[in-house]
C-alpha cells in the first residue's frame, strides 16, 4: 500500500468544501471522517496574551488561494512549538488559525498485473476519504505569534522562514506593533 498522494494534486485546485456529514444514513456521502491530525489549536501563555502583555504581533499569511493539509500544519506548529518553547520559554503565544473541514477523497486506483479485475474504473468514482484540508483565501492568515520584545520578533521571523518549505503556497510574514500595550507594561 502506498502512502499520502503528492500535495500538489490537492493544494492548488479550486474547490468547494465538502463537509456532507449526516446522521441519517441516505444523507450522508462520507461515511467515516477522518481523525483531525493537530492537536492543539494554541500554545504559549494564553493568559498573559490575553492580558495584552504582547505588543508584538506576527501573523504568516498565504498570498494566493490555496488548501493546506492538516498533516503539513501539524508538521508546522510542531517545529514553532518546539523551536520557540526553546529559545522564548514560556515568552510568546502560538496560534494555529485556520481549522481543517474540507474532507478529501481519492479513488484509488491499481496498476499492474490482475489489477482490471479488482477496480470499477470511474464506475462508483466518489473515492474514500484521505484526510482533511483547510481551504484559504489570499491574505489569509495560517499561523501568528505574539511576542514581549524586539529580539524575539527576530527569533520568531527565522522560525517562520524554516516552515515556509513544509506549505503548498507562497507565504509572507506580517508585524504589526500595539504602543497601548507595551505602555500598558511599563506602567
């Protein structure tokens, strides 16, 4: 058995979200849904962000239409968490924006000898489910980070150019700065 398809038969294609998930049976194509793949949506100090104790905000934003995996945005938060609980301990909060709904299918096809007696060809085409996808807009933000000082927007920035190769899409990173907040903290 073969693994995931290549992110490109998926990533840049234009779609509709397909979430057609009913209790009655009649009503519902999709039968199993497949497991989401990211486990936590926020990490960081939560409470202090919301506190407003970060001043400094940076958001990775996609800069064309695209679908995003969840196993790649799980692959993402992964290497943030991991790099910024590292070098910012318990100085910055992480969030993953978009939440994966679009359910994915593919019909698998075989190749090879005695293959023709096995598949249906595009006969019942519909295809199993594969797995999830967050469908995004252009400027549509993925990730962002918010941090205490200028030295860990540096940090934060390296860290968002690691993951730009792990995403289907050109991205760019976006700095906003709140003097509220950090007048606030002197205060």
């Amino acid at each position: 058995m073969t693994g995931l398809r290549k992110a490109n038969a998926y990533s840049k294609r234009i779609v509709v979200p397909y979430t057609r998930i009913s209790k009655r049976k009649n009503r519902s194509y999709i039968k199993v849904v497949p497991p989401q793949k990211i486990v936590k949506f926020s990490m960081g100090e939560g409470k202090v962000y919301e506190a407003g104790k970060f001043p400094h905000r940076l958001a990775l934003s996609t800069t064309e239409a695209v679908q995003i995996r969840h196993n790649a945005l799980e692959s993402c938060r992964q290497y943030l968490n991991k790099v910024l609980d590292e070098t910012l301990a318990g100085q910055y909060f992480l969030r993953v924006v978009p939440f994966p709904h679009h359910i994915q299918r593919e019909n698998k096809m075989l190749t090879g000898a005695g293959a023709d007696r096995m598949q249906t060809g595009m006969q019942l085409s519909f295809g199993k489910c594969i797995g999830k996808s967050a469908i995004l807009k252009p400027n549509a933000e993925i990730f962002f980070i918010a941090v205490a000082t200028p030295k860990a927007v540096v940090l934060a920035r390296e860290a968002f150019k690691a993951i730009k190769a792990k995403l289907p899409c050109k991205t760019r990173v976006l700095y906003e700065y709140t003097p509220q907040i950090a007048l606030q903290i002197a205060q």
